[in-house]
C-alpha cells in the first residue's frame, strides 16, 4: 500500500506546489510529420495504456453524412494492408488485455491496456492502421449493419434516448452539436467507401492526432519506440475548424416537445456555459460539484421537499470541448399548466440566487469530492491517459492534466457565485416543455390530488 500511494502523492504534489508542473518522467514531444506525442513512466502501474485521440468526431461532419464518424471508429478495426481483421483484437487477447475506442461530438479515441510486454506491438499496430487501413466494400458494409442495430437498439428502443435526439434537434438547430455521434440510419446507409478514403486521409493522419502512453515503461526508449512505428509516416492529415461556441450561438426561447415517456410533464430551463478552454472552466466544475454532484441538490430540496411544487426536480451539468450547459429542471403531473411550471421553477431559480444552499464548509466538501476524484484516477493508467489527452484537445494545453487540483482549490465563494449570476441569473434561459404523448384518465381526472396526498 505504500508503494501504491508515491503517484498519488507525486500528483498531489505536482497540483499544489505549482501551476502546470508535470510529473517527474513525463515527456512530450511533436514528431516531424505532425504528431503530438506524451509519455508519462509509473512503474507502480500493473499494465501500459495507450490512447490514440483523433482530433475529429460527430460534430465535423459535413451534412447528409451523420454518424460517419461513428461508423469510420468501426472501420478502424477491419485490418490494413499487413494484418488480418482481428489482429489488434487478438493481441490484447493473448495478453490478456482491453481494447475499445468511443466517437464522441469532438474526437475519436482508440483505447488499450495490456501489460508491459504487449504494449510495443500496440504501437506497432496503431501506427500501422494509421497510413494502411484496409478500406473494402464489405468491411464498410458489414460495419453500417453493425452501426445500425446499435441505433435500433440505444436510440429507437428507449423512449427517454428519443426525447433526448429530439431535444438535440430542436434546441441546437443548425449547430453541429444537434444530432448525436450515432447520427441516423438513412446517412449511415448512405454512406460510401469513396467518402471513407477521404475522410480516412484528411483526419486520420499524424497531423490531427495525439498518442498518450501511460504506465510502467521507460520514457526514453518508449519515445524512440514512437518514433520508430510513426516517425516514417507522411507529415499529412488536418485537424478540422472548430465549431462554434455554444456562448454565442442563437438559440430558441422555447420549445415544446412530445414522447411516449411516462405520464409526467417536464419544465426545462437550460444556459449555455463556454468552452472547456474558458478562464471560468475550474468554477464552473465547483458549481456543478455543488448543484448537480452533490448530496443534497438545492433545486430538488426547494421544489419537492420544501414546497412540493414538483414530483421530483434537479440540476444537471453537461460539457463539450465547444461549450456546455446548466440544466434546471422540474416535473410534476400533467394536471398543471405551462405556465404555472415554468413560474414555479423561475422562483426556485431566483431563490438559488441567494445563496444560501452555499457556504464556505459545503465549497470545501465540494471541492473535496473534485479533488479526491482527481486522485483517484492515479490508480489508474487509462484515466492518467484520458486526462493528459483531453487536457490537451479540450483546454488547449496538456499540462492542465497535472494542475486541476490546483485550479479548483483556487476557487473561492465570491467565485462560484459570479459565475452563477452571470451564467444562470443574468440570462434568459432555454425553456423546453416535455409532454408525455399518452396520460391515463384517472391521472389527468385526479392528479391535482397528489401534493395533497403526499
């Protein structure tokens, strides 16, 4: 146990005694031809990960094309021009190890543990699938089948996963953030190996990639490892144009939406938040530490326990790399009107502007649980590699993996409640009206009677 807890100490040094101070070992580097490149050594780690993050995802798609992103993730694992479809699958499994890769609005990200003895090979192979994946009708065919089941089964079949694709739709418009990775059946069928070459040439080249190696290796002979697999390869590919921030983009006042979802109806009020990269990033982690995260959320304390304006209440935080959102919500049974629940949720609103579900002992403990997540993942070589990557694409500088505690220990009251003011209280909101399509006689004949009974 002791041995075990020097890089959990190492990192609580590295977060406090200084800003941006990576770990003793950790080396990062650009290659010529483009590709970013960080190694952190942990000898205490029982196994190597490496993540390679592509820096392009749902959101770069180009019209008619949506879910593309998604659907090339499966295409990278169909082989290349040396090794069979399985091979990558079958390295780890000789191993013992894991394998996986996720799309999300903003990247691509292939993922992978093994112990030490593997993990060489994994270069070898990432490198390779990054110049000579094999790009064949049946492979692109057989994957858009695949693709298509998952959004039968995820989207099609959960009636809260279609509220959540129409609400993207209707509250994002033209935003590229309005369809989730998983996109629609009709691209994906229409999707054709001409366009997976070329989208397999422009993003998934060094030039718009980061590889990240994390656990017990030696840093030196790693990085000429590294060099070895990726040196050769062209100094090509292109990172795509940022997407709009969610700060500025225009948004509908209000909309009203329908689904086949419980006989509840839900007020919405949403705010836009900035980019992850934003001088406000530390204090809007603490408020969601505070409102969403927390014990005891404020809104639900108010609205159900207090009041009883609602059957149940809260608040909800989201982040992308290009923005995010404070999300206040309210539900209550479909025997009130519109306007009644907006005006309740309003006045809860307001009530949180005074602040008193804060103070200095609860900004501790929220900033503690931030903390004692952050040091967590220092067990852990994939969550060491998933910060150090997504510090650098999401914040615009890898370094800011090592200082997050710093960052949020920094915050003080008189931040968290500017940045409620200014985010939540000086803006108009969002409002988002969820009705159930189906509501039972006798729960729209004598709900009114459920705050009385309660």
């Amino acid at each position: 146990m002791r041995v075990r807890l020097l890089p959990l100490v190492a990192l609580l040094v590295c977060t406090t005694a200084g800003a941006q101070r990576p770990p003793p070992g950790y080396v990062s580097e650009k290659l010529p031809n483009g590709l970013a490149v960080s190694i952190l050594p942990d000898a205490t780690m029982p196994v190597v990960a490496t993540q390679v993050w592509y820096h392009v995802g749902s959101a770069n798609e180009e019209p008619k094309t949506r879910g593309f992103a998604h659907l090339f993730e499966h295409l990278m694992f169909g082989g290349t021009l040396s090794t069979p479809k399985r091979a990558i699958w079958d390295h780890h499994e000789r191993y013992g190890g894991d394998n996986n890769a996720y799309t999300s609005f903003d990247d691509t990200v292939y993922v992978s543990e093994i112990p030490p003895a593997g993990y060489t090979r994994v270069l070898s192979l990432e490198a390779d699938r990054m110049i000579d994946l094999s790009l064949t009708s049946e492979n692109l065919e057989n994957e858009k089948r695949i693709v298509t089941e998952e959004l039968r089964l995820t989207n099609e079949n959960s009636p809260l996963n279609r509220l959540y694709t129409k609400g993207l739709k209707a509250i994002f418009g033209e935003h590229p953030y309005a369809l989730e990775p998983t996109g629609t059946k009709e691209d994906v069928a229409a999707a054709t190996l001409e366009h997976a070459r070329e989208f397999y040439a422009r993003f998934y080249r060094p030039k718009n990639a980061h590889l990240v190696v994390v656990g017990p290796i030696d840093a030196a002979a790693t990085l000429a490892k590294v060099r070895e697999a990726f040196g050769p390869l062209p100094a090509d590919g292109e990172t795509p144009p940022d997407v709009p921030s969610l700060a500025t983009w225009k948004f509908p006042a209000e909309i009203d939406l329908s689904e086949d979802i419980p006989p509840v109806e839900i007020a919405v009020l949403g705010f836009p938040l900035p980019p992850t990269d934003h001088a406000d990033a530390p204090t809007l982690k603490v408020l969601f530490s505070l409102l969403a995260w927390g014990h005891v959320d404020p809104l639900e304390e108010d609205l159900v326990r207090r009041r009883r304006k609602a059957l149940f209440a809260g608040t909800r935080g989201m982040t992308m790399r290009r923005g995010g959102a404070i999300v206040l919500y309210s539900a209550s049974l479909p025997y009130r009107r519109k306007a009644s629940a907006y005006r309740f949720l309003d006045e809860a609103r307001q009530k949180l502007g005074a602040f008193e579900w804060i103070d200095e002992a609860k900004l501790r403990a929220a900033k503690r649980r931030l903390i004692l997540s952050e040091l967590q993942d220092a067990y852990y070589a994939s969550s060491i590699a998933d910060r150090i990557g997504r510090a650098a694409w999401y914040e615009g500088d890898e370094r800011h993996a090592f200082d997050t505690a710093a960052r949020i220990d920094e915050v003080g009251l008189e931040d968290v409640k500017a940045a409620f003011r200014k985010y939540v209280l000086d803006r108009e909101p969002i409002r988002v009206y969820v009705s159930p399509e189906h509501v039972p006689v006798l729960v729209r004949l004598f709900g009114w009677l459920e705050p009385v009974v309660r």
